[in-house]
C-alpha cells in the first residue's frame, strides 16, 4: 500500500469520524503519514469516539498512553504536533493542560493507527470513565496507568495495584513529572496484595515462585488446583521492574537507543528498531533501502533463533532431550551467524536512527545463505522427526489451549494470536522497514494466501499449533532472510564499486536530526518481535534531542494475560509446558 | 541345584562381597547411564564417577530441616536406606548365593520396596510443602498400580520356578535353557516396564526436571539436604541396581554362576556386568527417544504392564 | 473308428469354443477399461464400454447354448466351472451390465453438462465400471473358493472407488463404512472359507496334507461327506455372516443403504441388482457343500433366520424411509432375504422360484434405479416428499417407474408376482408355516409402505418450476427394455431359461 | 516336539506385539507397531516354512515382510503426512486404552478356550498358532470397534488381515500361493483406495466428528401447493 492511497484512506476516516462527532471533537488531523489524531473535548466525548472506532471500524486496542503533560510552559511549543492541521495557533488553549491519554487503535486490514487524545483537565484528581467494559484488553492498561500516574480509570472492576508492589509508598506515582528519579524511597510492606480466592472442598493453593528453579526470570505464580486440574492461576509479574520509561526521560535520543536495545534481551533488533523507527517517523526523514534490508535480515534472524530456543524449551519441558538438544544446536548456529554477521550473539548494537551501525559484506552474506540453506534442511528433517514423536505430540495437542474470543477480547498478539487462528502480524498488517517490499504473503514459499487462511482457520489455540505456528515462521523468516540477501547481492552486483561506502554515506548526525524534529512532536514507532508486536511511542521534549515520554508497549505485556485462561482445566505437570509455549518475556513486561 | 544351606565361611565372605559390590556400583551405574544419555543428546555430559562425587560432597554439608518437620522426615532417610540395604542382601548378583538367602523372599523384597517408597511419601508429607504433597500424590497414583502389575510379574516366575524364593528361583533360571518360555516373556516385558517406572525413568517421570511443577519421585526428595539427601540418592541407585540385577537373574540369566569355583564367579561377574551395561543403554536410550508423558496417561503403560503380567499367566496354564 | 475320431474333433472343438467363450467373456471388459484409458474422449469412452458390454452381453448367449447342452464346464485343469447355477449369475451380470452402460451414457452425459462430473471423473468412472464388470464376471465362473473369494473382495474394492467417484461428504462417508465393513466381512468369509479347506484337507488319523485343488468347488464337493461335522458348521456360520454381509444379508446390511444410495445411478444398479446376488452365489455353493457333508437342516435354518430377519429389518425401514434411493436399498435387502429364505425352504418349487426371483429381482431394481436416477436428476433432489407428480413432468420415466414400483411389490401381471407366489405356496405347502406367515406379514408391511410413496410420487401436481419432458432417449431405450422383461417374464418363462433353471434346481436336489 | 518352544517363544512375541499397539494413541505409532508385528509375523511364516519345508511359505514370508512390513507402512505414512493432526491421534476412543487392554488380554484367554475345543491332533503349528491367530483377529475388531478416529479402523483392518494371514498359515499350513497373491494383491488395493479416502477424509472434513455423523438429512418438510 503506497503512501498516497493511505492518505486518502486516512482522509476518507477523518472526514467520516468528523461529521460523526462533530461536536466532541476538537481537532483532527494526521501525520508520520498513517497515524490519524483525534483530540476529544473532554474524557466522556474520547469514549464516545473510542467506541465508536471499536466497533464500526473494527480497529485494535494496541496502547494507551498516558502523559503527564501539566508542566509544559508554553503551549505553542506544541505546534510541531499540528503542523499538518489547517488553523493551528489559534486552537492552543489552556484547557489542554494536564494529563493527557491516548488510546492507540489499530486498523488491521487498512494500515493506520486510530490515536485518541483526551486530556484529562482535572490536576488534581485526575479521572477518566474506564472502557473496560466495552474493551476487555484495556484493563491491564489502565491498572498500569493508575499506578504509574494516578490517573483513575473509573469504572474498572479491578483497582488492585499492577506494576507497584506492596512496598511502594502510597500516592507516589514515578512516571509523573514531578517524581524525581533520583529519590530514595523507603520500602515498607504498607499493603496486602489480595489474590483470587478460590474456595470449595478439595481445592488447595500452590504458590510458584517468584524465585523459581533453574535460571528464569522472577514472577508468582498462584495455583488453585482441585486434585491435578488446574481450577484458576492468578500471575502477578513486575518483580524486577526497571523503571525504564521514567529512566528514559533522563536521556537523548541516542543514548534512550541503548536502553531500547536491553528492554527484552532477546527483542533486541526488534524493540530498538520500533525505537528507531518512531525517531525516524517522526522526523521523517528517509532510510537507505539497504539499512532497512539490514535491519530485516537481523529481525528475523532474532526471530529464527528465538523460536527455535522457545521449541527447544517446549522439548525439555516435556522431557525430550533428543528434540531440545538438537534445536539447540540449530538455535546456537543462528547465533554464530548473528556473532559473524553483527559481532553481538544477541544482536545488539544493529539500529542507529536513521540507519544501521553495521554493514553486512557480500562474504558474509553468502556465508548467510549457505549457512541457512543447511538449518533449513537440518530444521526440516528434525521437524519431521518431532511430529513423528508422537509421546512429544501427544503433550502438545489439547495443552493450553485458548479461544478465539479470548484472543480478540485481551487482545493477544503475534504468536498467541495466530495460534488461534487471528491473522495478526504487524509486518503484513503495517509494514515497515524492508517488509514494504518483501511480498511476505506469497514469500511464505510453503503456504499460498488462501491455504494460509485455511490453515490458520484450523488451528485450535493449544500448545500444538503455537508449535506449529512457530515451526511455520521459522521457514518463514528463513525464506525472508534469503530473498532479502539474494536482493542485497543482486544490486551489489548491478553496481558493484557505486555502493561500497555505504556506512560513511549512511552516518546521520544528531545536529541534521535535530533540524527535522520539533519541540513536543511524538511518533508511533512498531515492530514484529518473535513474541508479537511491539509498540513504542516516543514524545521528544522541549529540547527535541531528550525525550519528554517513552512508553513502550511488549507483546509480553498483551499476552500475560491470557496464560491465565490457557492453563484452566488442565493439569498442574503441564504448567511448565504452557508456560513455554507462550514464551513470554518477564523483563519485556516489567519494563 | 539349590544350594546347601550350611554355609562355610567363604560363602559368607561371597556373599558379603556380592553386597559390597551392589553398593559400590549402585551409583556407578547411575553415572554411566547419565554419561550414555548425554552422548546420545551430543553433549559430552558429566564423568561416570560425578554420582560418587554428588554423594561425597551432600556428606560433608549440613541439613537444613524446616522447623514444622516431625521425627518422620528426619529418620526416613535411614530407614528408606536400611531397608534398600536389607534388600541388598537378598538378591544374587553373580553367583546363586545370597548370605540371608533363606530369608530372601520376592514377596519380602517387594514389602521392603513398599516399606521405603512408603517412609519417603510420609517425609514428603510430612515437610508440608506444597511440592512433597503433589509429589507424593502422584507417586500414590503410580505405586498403586505399579505393585499389582508387579506382584503379576513376578508370581508367573515363582509359579514356573516353583518358589518364591529369590535364590532358589535364580538356582533353576540358571540352568534353564536360553529360550524362555512365552509366560516368562509376557513378565518380562511387564517387569521391564514396571522398572522403568520405579526407577523414574522417562515415560514415567524426568529426574533431570528443574520444574518442581512436573516432579514426581524428586518432588517428595525436594525438601531433603545434606547427608539425608545422599542417603536416598544412595538408596535410589541401590535400589536402580538391584532391579535390574533381579531383571537380568530372573529373565536373561546366561552366564550366571551356580558354583563357587574363582573361574566360574569371574566369568558370571563380567557377564553381569556386560549385562547391565547394555540393559542400561537400553534405557537410556528409551530414554532420549521418548518424551515424558502426560501425568493421567502413566496408569496406560502400567496397565499394558498388567495386561502383560496377566498374559503370562494365560500362558502358564495353557 | 471315423465316428471316434470325428467325436474328438467334435470335442476338441467344442473344448476351443468353450474357452474361447470364458477367456473372450473375462478380457472383454479389461480391454475396454485399457480402451477407455487410453481414449479419453467422453464420445469414444462411452461407446467403447457400450460395445464391450454388448459383446459381453452376445458372449454370455452363446455360452448359455453350451450349458444348456453340457450342463456342466470345466475349463484349464479345472480352473473355470461352469453349472447352471453360475451360468444365471453370469447371464445376470452381463445382462445388467449390458442395460447399465447403454443407461450410463445418458446419466453421466447429464452429469457431465450440469458439471457435476468433469472428463477425468467420467475417464475414472468408465474404467471402473469395465473392471467392475471383470471383477464381477470372474465371481461365477472361478472354480478355486480362495480366489473367488478375491474377486469378491476386488468387487468390494472397485466399487467403493465408483462410488467415491463424487468428493462429497456423504459419498465419502458411505465409501468409507462400505469399505469397512465389507472388508471386515468378507474377512470372516475367508475364515470360513479356510475353514472348509481345512476340513477338506483334514483327516483325523493323518497330518494336514494341503493340496491345491482341495480348495475347488468339485473337490470340496466330492469329499463333502468325509468332512468334520464341528468344523462344517463352525465355517458355514463364518461364510454366512462374512459373504452375507455382501451380500446385505441383515443384520450385517447397514453399509447397503448408504453405499447403494450415494453411488451414480448405474452402479446402484449393479451393486444392488448383481453384486448382492454374486456374494449370494458364494452363500450358495457352501450351503450346498455343507448340505452334502452335514445335511441341509443346519443350512436351512441359517437360511431361514437370516432371509426372514433381512424381509423384516427391511418393511419397517421401508415404512419410514424419505429418500427415494434408500427406499429401494432396502427393498434389496428385502428381496435377497425373500431370496435366502427361499433357499432355506428347499424343495424344487422354492428353489426354483428362489432363482426366479433372483432374476425378476435383477431386472426389476435396476429399472427402479434407472428411473429414480431420472427423476433425481429432474427434481434435483432425492428427497419423496418433495417429488410429486412424475407422470405429468416426465410420461414415459414415470409411467416405467410405477410399472417397476408395482412389480417390485408383487402385483399379478409382472413377473415378481410369479416368484413370490411360487416362493410362498412352497412354504406353506412345506413345514414351514410359520416363517411363511411371518413373510407374508412383512410383505404386506412393505406393501403398504412402498405403493404408499408411489403413488405420492407418481401423481399429484408438480412444482410449477419444473420443466416437463424426459431426459435423454438412451436411457428411455434401456429402460424399456427391462420393462419389456418385467412383462414378458410375468407371463410366461422362455423355454431356454426354464431347462437353465431346472438344471441349477437339480443341482441342490442332487445332494 | 523339538520346534514346540520356539513356537510358543514367537508366538508370545506377536502378542506382545499386538497388545502394545493397543495402548498407542497417535497413527504413526501405530503403523510403526504394526511394523513391527509384522515383522515378527513374517519371521513366524518363515519358521513354518522350514519346519512344513514348503517353498510357497518362504515366498509368503518374504511377500508378507516386503509388502506389509516395508510397503503399506511407507504409503500410509506418506498419505498422511499433509492430513490434520487432529485426524491422526486418538483423544477419546469409545472404549479407553485401559478398558481395551483388559478387554484385549480376555479376548486372549477367551481364544485359547476356544481353539481348545477344536480337535487339532499332534499339529503343533495349529495348536501354538490357531489361538493366536484368533486372538490377532478378535484384537483387531476391538480395535475397529473402539476406536473413533478412520486412521485407526484402518490399523485395526491390518491386524485382522494379519490374524487372517496366520490363521490360514496355522491352519491348513498355507493355502495356495495363487490365492496368497491375490489376498496380497487385495490387501494393497484396499490400502491405496482407503489411502485415497483417508487423503478425501482430510480435507473434506472440518472434524473427526463428522465421519461418524449420519448422513445430512434431507429437510421432509411437506410443501403446501
């Protein structure tokens, strides 16, 4: 979908949802060129509105984001934001002074994001009507914004606290301005968190965790079984919080790259490239076509290597080492190709705004090429080996299994969702970087677009076709990998000494960069992880080289939730495998 | 041929040497099996002698013992160990000798079994951790029917041998012809499964889990440190052992020695140990082949342990 | 010394003939399946298995002249035999295949122009039928059991192709439960049949002594009286259960309805007018061994319970049935059983009307198949209730299938009415009264039940949407003939097949 | 009888054989287990045929080892390899893995009871083989009859054919090669045909639920004109 037909897409909205609400909207416009803004009047007017895309537009909740924008001196700084509108200035009243929130929708067959601005004017007792009973997948998010702000959602059943343990002091909210980073709270357990009780003869409570067996991260988990079947699991995460939202308000842009980069140690490509993206987007300034190749190759890389330790986990949860210690060694070959072609096993340090560190000569690339052509034979056959293993079959299918609903309801992404059959993946849906290019539904060498769709209807949500799905994106990502390399070779060869400098060409500085950003201008910026997709939004402050407000948004964090429904009514041994086969991320979660 | 009950000193000293040779190379078996199991994963895995050193050094470090535990959970490990121990006595390994041999009953080898799997399920309750409690559920689920389908394994041999004692038995296996009978095969093949479940091999459950969640045998040891731990680690392997060693004597019993001469006990001690060495890449193979199944899918493969135990009877009276 | 040698002439002439005749008969059709498969023209296909089965059709009369002089053939160190008995089961198969390839052409044509089937499934359903005719040709005429018994098994095997020739779900259902069940069927008839060689080959004093031909009919025939009587009854319960289940004996029925009703047309056709009738044959031949060995009254009742069990199984279901094609597979498995039953009876009268039927049965439900296949074609749907009107949409089809609807329940002028009458006054006149007016009872059921959805199909105003007219000429001209039969054999029986079916009655009141 | 242990010792390994096909749940484990059964069943055939020294039963083996040890298992794995994994694995037979396994060890007793009263005499491959046979046979019906999923009647059909093959081995000591051949020939049809069914099953139906549904009705509702 090229540029100018999504802007007339996104014109066609504009003027649909304007006439819609003419009275509650304030203003409406679009920029970074799918992103469409509506700034509502007042909380109750942005429901209306949010509803409203809900339902008829059929568009995803994918964030909320909330702000603290009450210290912002003048207000015309803001004009970068609505550069685009017709009547600027004149608009800029006092009234959007305080904490704004922003519902970040979706559409997922259109590529546009619906952004719903309201601002809550109220300083001091900052409210807004919840939408959770409308929208099932708000309410995690609007826990974390009541901790982290103290903006309340009202209405939302649930008002324990999410992120902030129990020793947090009360009303002492970090991600408010006036939180200094630099204070030293004193811990006290001031609060008694309350778990899901679950009662009734037989049914005991096995507590897990946080500090678990083996080396994983830390999280609780809280069992009520009735003899081995698992009646209800209650999570509660956020045990090695970071504080990276706030801690990224203290940075440059460049220097917030690197902490985007250790979000999620296994998302590294991924998330620093959402990062970059949104920088980027904002500023819109243009990428080489072969960073972004660059920056595909290492995505999907990351995913290869990713997915293939998540099947190696699945095997020895299930206790079948044959299956766990022969992907390993696949696992390990993606990451002597990552170490070759990046100098990082875990692919750090690939993303710069506006480009890419590292340079991928033709040697290494065909080295690549072999190397992929041989685990993907090597992939194949093991595959076939585990479906053959029908002890190792027999534990994934009917294990774990999710709904459809649940699906759509908490807005589960990436793998989670495919496994039940929702065709959500933000390179197809959205695409960006070198995806643009890439025909990812017919590249899919294995599936064409309509046995896809059949297949995807087939899959039931259980362990098996999450297996499934991965093993499938995996040939996937390698048929990716190898078109993207057989195009970077073929231009080299058309013009072989034209292109050689590349890196000295492709150096961006921060002064350019600075010329193409304005003072609180903000940007979606997106990836496909291997977990699902990531969702940054990037608000660069008055000084446009720090950033006033990063908030970040892992498939982890959509997808935790929904573990809980998985596990129901089956038995407490095949906890572990679940767990595993969502591969979710502790620390992409507790940000 | 059973053997005169009159026993000399030499015999006795044998028979001390059958034992002192289940004890030293319980764990060594153990580790051996670990080591196949690793090469057939391609790793290069743990030395054979790592299980010695395990016990070694859970010697030397102190207990922690919760403060809830009652008398059961200290003493257990010295009972469970004992009785191994007694069982140790009882059964042949290489010559058809035993020192308590006319006390060795199948029927007593399994109680005493019962006894220590019986003390290691009270421990495992006892520390009231949400863990021992699943652990020892489970093993209650397995056990119950484990010892059925053995009692059937082992009453078609005591039926065609005409005893149930174990030296008495292993005094006629030895001279049998090499081709058993179809009964003893069906009891075999039951026998082999019921020890791969008391010896919590895969299918049944995966000693090598760090997930406390998919325990069974290592969920009710969780709560165990020090020499306590080693004791049953110890135990475990004793135990390994002498299954298989009553599996080899009782079904494959080539080469075993019914004399005293040196030539004979040398040629009968190697080929046992040839034996159990292939019996133990046997498992270990199975092992890797195979994922641990289902918890509620176990009781499955027992019963095919029943049904087969049952079949060898059907054909003992046919 | 001239006359000897002319004699010998003479015999080693009529030796070539025969063989001549038998191998002709058996290739035939292989060779217009290799022809069909190498001609994929729809024109080309369809005439060569019309002039494969005509020229079967023409082979088969020639070979009826033979028979009826020789009574009996035995060909190739005894590999073909051929009695009276085999002879009507051939003529049989031939005759229906000959009406069903002149029909199919018509049928298949129409599916071909609404698209239901494209030219690889009409190439498909050529070659399947030639072979299904091969397969079927063999089933009489095989001297060996074991190798009868795999002709039957490849009939099973063709037939679920043919009917699987539609993916749809329901064809695909019933191919699966008819291939099932068949097979597990037919499983017990080898058991039964390895049964009967054993007990041929066994001697009590003696080892086994397996020998080749001890599997033949001739032999097995011969020996019958030395055989073990436990081992004789212990099999024939085995080839009762296992070629009645072909044969859509009941209890064991239950894939007919669903195979015969989801089939193309012509195939129902064959597999209820001459497949049942070829595993019957099979039921037949070792009723007559163990009637040699242990007398005919183990035999008999068998006979009886299973013939009278399928009569009443198949009234009530008839009673209740909406679709217009499972009504009549239900009427075949109750005209088998009024067959069976009639062998069960014994006696020259029920024997004869016994084969009687089984020929009326054989040229009267193929005409019902034929026309139904016509009128499901028109209406688009096999549903009874929904059809209505026939004699005013289509004159000549409706007026054939009420003649066919009549005759198949037993109506004077048409000939089922002779073997029923025949069948019924032999068990009323014999002892065995009570099985008689059980079957006259369920007769009267299936009476009611069957004329009661003609009559609702045949008159009545039509939908306003359907176009009147007939569908094709062929097919009017295949199906006339048959009617022709139904009214001619109701009258009177033709000299030739008089003497063929006194000769296959002597056969079963010789032992 | 020299040759009376070694029977009774084969005979015990096909039971085994066939009574660990039962507790499998998934379609290739089970071709794998029929596998093996038959391998042990043309080791038998071949055993029979040094003993009776017929030449036909070395060849029967040698047909019974290539064609339903190597040939059958490799088309049915081939044909199901594209097909659903829902259709390939048995979630809830009719009649469990437990209650098949108890019903499957009195199918045994109940066919060594039954070959005891028929008189075989001194015939010592009838007598080691015959129960067995039957045992094979009963066995595969249950497994027809328990089992929901159409891989699985497939599987139960080749134990039957197997029971088959062995009981006409152990009873009249191999009936005709001609014959031998043709059943071969039969069984090799009806494999590829249920194959190609097998192949239709897989992408007609959504559900394994379906095949064993009736047939779609057709609506009977009377039409007032």
């Amino acid at each position: 979908m090229t540029h100018d037909t999504i802007g007339k897409k996104i014109s066609d909205y504009k003027s649909l949802i304007f006439e819609k609400f003419n009275g509650s909207i304030e203003k409406i416009y679009n920029k970074n060129y799918n992103e469409l803004c509506i700034l509502t009047s007042n909380p109750e007017a942005s429901t209306k509105v949010i509803y409203f895309i809900y339902d008829n537009l059929k568009c995803r909740l994918v964030t909320m984001i909330c702000t603290d924008e009450r210290y912002i001196e003048n207000r015309l700084d803001r004009k970068g934001e609505y550069n685009n509108f017709k009547n600027e200035i004149d608009l800029m009243d006092k009234s959007h002074n305080g904490f704004s929130l922003r519902h970040v929708f979706s559409n997922e067959v259109e590529d546009i994001f619906f952004i719903v601005t309201s601002v809550l004017s109220n300083v001091d007792k900052p409210t807004y009507p919840s939408i959770v009973s409308h929208i099932p997948s708000a309410v995690y998010y609007e826990r974390e914004i009541s901790d982290m702000f103290g903006v309340i959602a009202q209405g939302n059943p649930d008002t324990r606290k999410l992120v902030l343990h129990e020793q947090w002091p009360v009303n002492l909210f970090p991600l408010r301005k006036d939180f200094d980073i630099k204070r030293r709270i004193k811990r006290r357990l001031n609060d008694h968190y309350e778990y899901l009780k679950v009662e009734g003869e037989g049914i005991c409570e096995i507590p897990v965790g946080p500090v678990h067996a083996g080396i994983i991260e830390p999280g609780h988990f809280r069992f009520s079984v009735y003899g081995e079947n698992i009646v209800n699991l209650e999570t509660r995460l956020y045990y090695t919080h970071k504080g990276i939202e706030k801690l990224a308000e203290t940075m440059t842009l460049s220097e917030a790259l690197l902490l985007s980069e250790r979000i999620s140690g296994d998302e590294s490509v991924a998330n620093s490239m959402a990062y970059c993206q949104a920088i980027e987007r904002m500023a819109s300034i243009p990428i080489r076509k072969k960073a972004t190749q660059i920056r595909t190759i290492c995505a999907e890389l990351e995913r290869i290597w990713n997915h293939l330790g998540t099947i190696a986990g699945m095997c020895t949860d299930v206790g079948f080492a044959y299956g766990s210690s022969r992907m390993n060694i696949l696992k390990e070959k993606i990451m002597r190709i990552n170490e070759k072609s990046s100098g990082s096993r875990l692919l750090f340090g690939i993303n710069r705004i506006g480009g890419v560190k590292v340079d991928i000569k033709p040697v290494i690339l065909h080295l690549i090429l072999d190397e992929i052509t041989h685990i993907r034979q090597d992939f194949d056959n093991l595959v076939k080996s585990l479906q053959n293993t029908s002890s190792f079959m027999d534990r994934l299918k009917g294990t774990g299994i999710i709904s459809n609903k649940d699906v759509l309801g908490l807005g589960a992404n990436g793998v989670i969702a495919r496994c039940a059959g929702v065709d959500v993946d933000t390179r197809k849906n959205h695409p960006y970087s070198y995806y643009r290019y890439l025909d990812l539904e017919n590249i899919q060498g294995i599936i064409d677009k309509i046995s896809y769709e059949v297949e995807l209807n087939k899959r039931k949500g259980d362990a098996l076709s999450r297996f499934e799905v991965r093993v499938i994106e995996i040939k996937h990502s390698i048929d990716i990998i190898q078109k993207t390399v057989t195009d970077i070779l073929d231009k080299n060869a058309k013009n072989d000494n034209i292109d050689s400098d590349v890196n000295n060409d492709d150096i961006l500085f921060f002064d350019s960069l600075k010329s193409h950003l304005k003072p609180y201008d903000s940007a979606l910026g997106y990836a496909e992880s291997h977990r699902g997709q990531t969702m940054h939004w990037v608000m660069v402050g008055k000084d446009t080289n720090r950033i006033f407000r990063y908030k970040i948004r892992t498939a982890s964090f959509c997808n935790w939730p929904l573990i809980e429904l998985a596990v129901q009514n089956n038995i407490v041994p095949d906890f572990p495998l679940i767990n595993k086969s969502f591969d979710l991320s502790y620390s992409g979660n507790d940000l | 041929m059973p053997i005169e009950t009159s026993a000399s000193v030499s015999d006795i000293l044998i028979g001390f040497i059958q034992f002192m040779i289940i004890i030293i190379l319980a764990p060594l078996l153990t580790g051996i099996m670990r080591k196949i199991k690793a090469i057939t994963q391609k790793r290069i895995g743990s030395s054979i002698f790592q299980t010695y050193f395990d016990i070694l050094k859970l010697m030397k470090k102190n207990e922690v013992i919760s403060q809830e535990v009652s008398w059961i959970f200290r003493f257990s490990p010295w009972i469970i160990f004992s009785s191994t121990l007694v069982v140790a006595f009882f059964i042949p390994i290489f010559v058809v000798y035993s020192p308590f041999g006319l006390g060795g009953d199948i029927i007593l080898v399994i109680g005493l079994f019962g006894l220590s799997r019986f003390f290691l399920m009270l421990a495992g309750l006892d520390v009231s951790s949400a863990f021992g409690g699943i652990g020892v559920s489970r093993e209650m689920m397995i056990s119950s029917l484990i010892e059925p389908a053995l009692f059937l394994a082992l009453f078609t041999v005591a039926v065609t041998y005409g005893s149930t004692n174990v030296e008495i038995i292993m005094s006629h296996t030895a001279e049998s012809s090499i081709l058993i009978s179809a009964s003893l095969l069906f009891s075999l093949f039951g026998f082999f499964i019921i020890v791969m479940a008391e010896t919590g091999k895969i299918p049944f459950d995966n000693p090598a889990t760090h997930l406390e969640l998919t325990m069974v045998h290592e969920a009710m040891v969780l709560e165990f440190s020090g020499k306590s731990l080693a004791l049953i680690e110890l135990s475990q392997s004793i135990k390994q052992l002498l299954l298989m060693s009553l599996l080899i004597n009782f079904f494959i019993p080539w080469g075993l020695s019914t004399s005293f001469s040196i030539s004979e006990m040398i040629v009968g001690l190697l080929v046992f140990l040839l034996k159990m060495v292939s019996l133990g890449i046997l498992i270990a193979y199975i092992e890797t082949k195979v994922a641990k199944w289902r918890l509620f899918r176990i009781p499955d493969l027992i019963f095919l342990s029943l049904a087969s135990g049952l079949m060898g009877i059907i054909f003992l009276f046919i | 010394m001239i006359r000897r040698l002319i004699d010998m002439i003479n015999s080693s002439i009529t030796l070539l003939l025969e063989s001549f005749l038998v191998i002709s008969i058996v290739l035939t059709p292989i060779l217009g399946g290799i022809l069909v498969t190498i001609f994929k023209k729809k024109k080309l296909v369809e005439i060569i298995s019309v002039l494969s089965t005509t020229f079967v059709l023409f082979l088969t009369f020639l070979l009826l002249l033979f028979i009826i002089d020789f009574k009996k053939i035995t060909l190739f160190n005894e590999f073909f035999y051929l009695d009276s008995l085999s002879m009507i089961i051939l003529l049989l198969i031939s005759f229906v295949g000959f009406v069903s390839s002149i029909y199919s052409v018509n049928y298949m044509g129409k599916q071909y122009q609404d698209g239901i089937v494209d030219d690889k499934h009409l190439v498909r359903y050529y070659q399947g039928f030639n072979i299904f005719l091969f397969t079927m040709l063999l089933v009489p005429m095989i001297n060996n059991a074991g190798l009868m018994w795999v002709a039957i098994e490849a009939t099973t095997l063709i037939s679920v192709l043919l009917i699987m020739i539609y993916v749809k779900e329901d064809a695909i259902r019933s191919a699966w439960k008819y291939l099932i069940i068949a097979t597990v069927g037919l499983s017990f008839a080898l058991i039964g049949t390895i049964f009967f060689y054993y007990a041929n080959i066994h001697d009590p004093l003696l080892q086994v002594q397996p020998e080749e031909d001890k599997i033949n009919w001739t032999n097995m025939l011969e020996n019958s009286k030395s055989m073990d009587p436990m081992i004789v009854k212990i099999a024939f319960i085995f080839i009762i259960i296992g070629y009645g289940t072909k044969a859509g004996i009941a209890p064991m029925h239950t894939w007919l309805p669903d195979a015969h009703s989801e089939s193309p047309t012509p195939i129902s056709a064959m597999l209820s007018g001459v497949l049942l009738n070829c595993a019957l044959y099979g039921i037949l031949r070792f009723h007559l061994i163990s009637s040699g060995s242990i007398g005919p009254e183990f035999s008999d009742n068998l006979l009886i319970i299973f013939g009278l069990l399928s009569v009443g199984i198949a009234s009530f279901s008839i009673l209740f049935q909406k679709d217009m094609k499972r009504m009549l597979a239900y009427s075949s498995v109750e005209n088998i059983g009024i067959v069976t039953l009639a062998f069960g009876f014994g006696g020259f009268i029920a024997i004869y009307g016994a084969i009687l039927h089984m020929i009326n049965h054989a040229i009267v439900k193929p005409l019902m198949f034929f026309a139904s296949g016509k009128i499901s074609q028109k209406y688009e749907t096999k549903a009874m209730s929904k059809i209505k009107g026939i004699i005013t949409i289509m004159p000549i089809t409706g007026i054939m299938f009420l003649i066919g609807g009549l005759a198949i329940v037993g109506l004077p002028p048409f000939n089922i009415f002779l073997s029923k009458f025949m069948i019924l006054s032999s068990g009323f006149s014999s002892d065995h009264i009570l099985a008689s007016s059980v079957l006259i009872i369920f007769l009267a059921v299936i009476f009611i039940g069957f004329i009661r959805n003609l009559v609702m199909m045949s008159f009545g105003k039509p939908k306003t949407q359907i176009k009147s007219g007939e569908l094709g000429y062929l097919s009017i001209v295949s199906m006339g003939m048959l009617v022709a039969f139904i009214i001619i054999l109701g009258i009177y029986i033709p000299g030739p097949l008089d003497i063929l079916i006194h000769d296959a009655v002597n056969i079963f009141q010789q032992i | 009888m020299m040759y009376n242990n070694i029977l009774i010792f084969l005979s015990g390994t096909l039971l085994i054989a066939t009574i660990v096909l039962i507790i499998k749940r998934e379609f290739s484990e089970w071709v794998q287990a029929y596998k093996y059964q038959t391998i042990v069943l043309s080791i038998i055939t071949g055993v029979i045929g040094y003993i009776t020294n017929n030449w036909e039963i070395y060849l029967a083996a040698i047909i019974t080892f290539s064609l339903k040890a190597v040939i059958v298992p490799k088309i049915l794995i081939k044909v199901t390899e594209k097909i659903n994994y829902d259709f390939k694995i048995e979630t809830k037979p009719y009649i469990s893995t437990r209650m098949s396994l108890v019903v499957s060890t009195i199918l045994v007793a109940l066919s060594y009871f039954l070959t005891q009263q028929i008189h075989l005499g001194e015939d010592v491959i009838a007598t080691s083989f015959l129960p067995v046979s039957i045992s094979l046979l009963l066995i595969g019906l249950l497994v027809m009859i328990g089992r929901k999923i159409a891989l699985n009647q497939i599987v139960g059909l080749l134990i039957l054919e197997n029971g088959l093959f062995l009981f006409a081995l152990s009873l009249t000591h191999g009936i005709s090669l001609i014959i031998e051949i043709g059943i071969f020939i039969d069984i090799l049809v009806g494999i590829v045909i249920s194959s190609i069914l097998i192949h239709r099953i897989g992408y007609t139906f959504d559900n394994i639920d379906d095949i064993h549904q009736k047939p779609a009705s057709i609506e009977y509702t009377e039409e007032d004109d």
